[in-house]
C-alpha cells in the first residue's frame, strides 16, 4: 500500500500494529493483550519520549492511518476504466430445416465521456487529502494532550514537595508554639491556632500527594501505558516555551491547521463534485463488435453497433444543482472555521501571556524578593532581633511564592501546547531520538 504521505517516524506504527490490527480484524484476536512501547530502557522522560510513546502506542492514530490507506485505494478504483464484456448470442437455433442459425461473438466496452473518470479521481482525490489533513490533526492533538499530561506531573509532584515543605514548617510552628506557652510567653489560643494551621497543611498534603499520583497515571493513561511511570522526567518546566508572535501564530494557524485544511479540501471536493456532476449529464456511448456466422448461408460477417443515451429528461439537473449548493456552503464553512481559530488562538494566545507575565515576574521579583525577606529575618533571629515564628512566617511565605511559581509554569506549559496543536508547525518528536545517556529529573 503506498504510504508516500507517512514520515518515517510513524512508520512504526504500522510495522507493530499492522498484524495484529488484521488478526483482530479477521476475529482471530480480541485485542485483550495489546502490546506497548517499553521505556525500561530510558533513564529519565522526556516531553519528547513521551509523545514519541504516545504516538506509537495511539489506537486512534492507527486508525487515522489506516483511514488514509483506504482513501488511496479509492483513488485508484475512481480512475479504472470499465471492463469490457464478452458477449455470445445465438438466433434460429434448431430450425425445422435441421441446420443452425446464426452466431454472434461479440466484444462489448462501455466509452465514458465528458471526463468523468478524471473527475471522479479528483473527488477521490480530495477525500485521500482530507484524511491526510485528519492523521496530522490526530497527531498533533496526541502530541498536545500527553504535553498538558507531562507538565501536570511536573508541577503536581513539585506541589507535593513544596506542600512537604508546608507541612514541616506547620510543625516546627506548632512545637515552637506550645514551647512558649509552656514557658508563659504565649497564650493557649496561640498553641491552638496553631494546630489548625498544622492539620490545615496536613490535609493539602494528602490531597497534593493524591494529586501527584493521579497525574502520573494520566500520564501514562496518554502514552497508552497501563502501568504507573515510576520514570524522573527530566524535561525542566523553568525552561519556557519558544513561540512566535501573536501575528505569525495567527499567520501559522491560518496556514497549517489541518482544520482549515480539511474546510479548503472540503472546497475543493465540493468543486470537483460539482464538476463530476456536470460530466455525467453527458452520457456514455456503448459499442459493440464481433463477428457473425450464418449457418444456413454458409457465410461469416462482422457487426459493429454504436449506442449513445439521449439526454432529453435526465441531464443530472438536480445532482449538479446540489453539488453547486454543496459548493458555495463549503466556501461559508471555511470561513467560519477560520473565524472560529482565530478566537481560539486569541483565548489561548491571552492564557499563555498571562502565565508568561506571571512566571517572569515571580522568577525575577516575588521569588528573589521572598528569599531576601527570608534571609534577613533569619539574620536577625540570629541576633536576637524577632522571634523564632517570624522567621518560619518568612519560610512559609517562600514556599507558597514557589507553589504560585510552579502552579504559573503549569498554565504556561498548557497553554502553548494548545498553541503548538492550533499551529501545527513545530513538532520536535518528529526527529530521531538522541543517544541513550543517563537522565537527571530536573525539576521547577
């Protein structure tokens, strides 16, 4: 089956699949036990790998795949030329007279005209294109979802270690607390204070680490994996995403989608359609030739018949009436969608500013300004200058600022995948996968 339009890198899909999709096919298999890309042998997880995985592992991609190969095959069957036919007729068989009547050998073919053929290839043609535009859609909507999925994890599992940091610092807060009722210097409704603040962090604690666990089988849920990653991932959320401008995305967007390719496919599909329409009110002429031999005359002679419809009622009216509406509705369409990507891109483009603003400022001003407060309360607890719950105050108030960091990060990441899906135009899993090297988790 020609796969011209496959790259490389999703070969795999169909040297892994493609068996066991025909055994199922066949009802030779029930599909209980699929197999899944293993990732043993990896170090650490990268954003990459993961979509790498995902993609190998994605039934709904293969399915668009193979969606694609049975577009080719009609393509092929639009343009085939109907078969002639071999036809034998008898006439004034068994006479009285004891000798046979004639015999017709006759080679039948059918003759299109008005181009139908090309016509219909055309048609065929556009609907291989769209299926094309639906893969690369697919694909990109995997690449998106397992991206969300993979920073999820990231900051759910550095949430859970800020909300450690939380829970120790309630602590420490509580037992400096009631050390200093015990000693007179605080009363019972500090140490009960407190307490509240303590069981309060306890319970985000809880509710965080359910959280991390839960996003990490997301995670795996994506990549088609039915077991839990236990894998670092080693792609650094710190490290911002590279988008172009708002007008390139927008110009990316128009260009690439594969939702306004599939509307301008749709139009022109439509206007081959309408085209095919008009050729088949020209109607076909049928010839016919062959030889006849006449037994009671002894002699043998050749018949030639030439048959053309009349199109006097039916010239294909309605259907070419229709397929014009089908036309004009199709070129409505297309604007709409790309109206409908243009608002998109605006809500998505306005989440990822939002986010970028406040990751770069909490990176360049809460977060030094948070840790400077820290040190010099810390400083002056050193000289006797405040007390021992000012300084774990200070610490708290560093760790939310990092939790805050880390929730901003997330949103960024989030966003521009949705961007990447709307634009369509970088995909880095595409390429070759480095040489194996030992992974480090790197975290925000």
């Amino acid at each position: 089956m020609d796969r011209t339009w496959d790259d490389s890198t999703y070969q795999a899909i169909r040297d892994r699949y493609g068996e066991k999709d025909r055994r199922i096919a066949d009802d030779s298999d029930d599909g209980s036990a699929w197999p899944s890309t293993s990732i043993h042998s990896l170090d650490a997880l990268s954003v990459e790998d993961a979509i790498r995985i995902a993609i190998v592992n994605n039934p709904r991609l293969r399915s668009a795949g193979y969606r694609v190969d049975a577009a080719t095959g009609r393509v092929t069957q639009a343009g085939l030329y109907p078969n002639p036919a071999f036809v034998f007729e008898g006439e004034g068989l068994g006479s009285d007279a004891g000798r046979g009547g004639d015999t017709i050998y006759k080679l039948e073919q059918e003759i299109v005209l008005g181009g139908k053929l090309d016509r219909a290839r055309d048609v065929a043609e556009a609907d291989r294109l769209a299926a094309q535009a639906a893969f690369v859609a697919e694909e990109f909507a995997v690449a998106s979802r397992v991206t969300r999925a993979y920073f999820d994890a990231l900051a759910s599992a550095e949430g859970l270690a800020r909300r450690q940091d939380l829970a120790d610092l309630a602590n420490q807060l509580l037992e400096a607390a009631s050390a200093q009722v015990d000693a007179g210097a605080a009363t019972e409704p500090d140490r009960l204070r407190a307490e509240v603040v303590a069981e309060q962090a306890q319970i985000e604690l809880e509710a965080a680490r359910l959280d991390a666990d839960a996003s990490r089988r997301t995670l795996a849920s994506v990549m088609g994996l039915e077991e839990t990653i236990d894998l670092p991932l080693s792609t650094s959320a710190i490290e911002l995403p590279q988008l172009p401008d708002r007008e390139g995305l927008v110009a990316a967007v128009l260009e690439a989608n594969s939702r306004v390719s599939l509307a301008r496919i749709a139009l022109e599909r439509a206007r081959a359609a309408h085209a095919l329409a008009r050729s088949e009110g020209v109607p076909n002429l049928f010839a016919a030739i062959g030889p006849r031999y006449s037994d009671p005359e002894n002699e043998t002679t050749l018949d030639l018949s030439v048959g053309i419809g009349i199109p006097l009622f039916d010239r294909n009216q309605g259907e070419i009436r229709a397929a014009m509406a089908e036309r004009l509705s199709a070129a409505a369409e297309l604007r709409s969608v790309q109206l409908d990507l243009l608002a998109e891109v605006s809500d998505a483009w306005a989440a990822y500013q939002a986010a970028l603003m406040a990751a770069t400022r909490f990176r360049e001003q809460l977060l030094p300004k948070a840790d400077r407060t820290l040190e010099l309360t810390r400083q002056a607890y050193e000289r006797g200058k405040t007390d021992y719950l000012r300084l774990l105050d200070a610490q708290q108030v560093v760790v939310e600022s990092r939790i805050a960091y880390v929730d901003a990060l997330r949103r960024l990441h989030e966003a521009a995948a949705l961007l990447r899906e709307l634009a369509q135009t970088d995909a880095p899993w595409r390429e070759p996968r480095p040489a194996d090297s030992p992974g480090d988790e790197v975290t925000p």
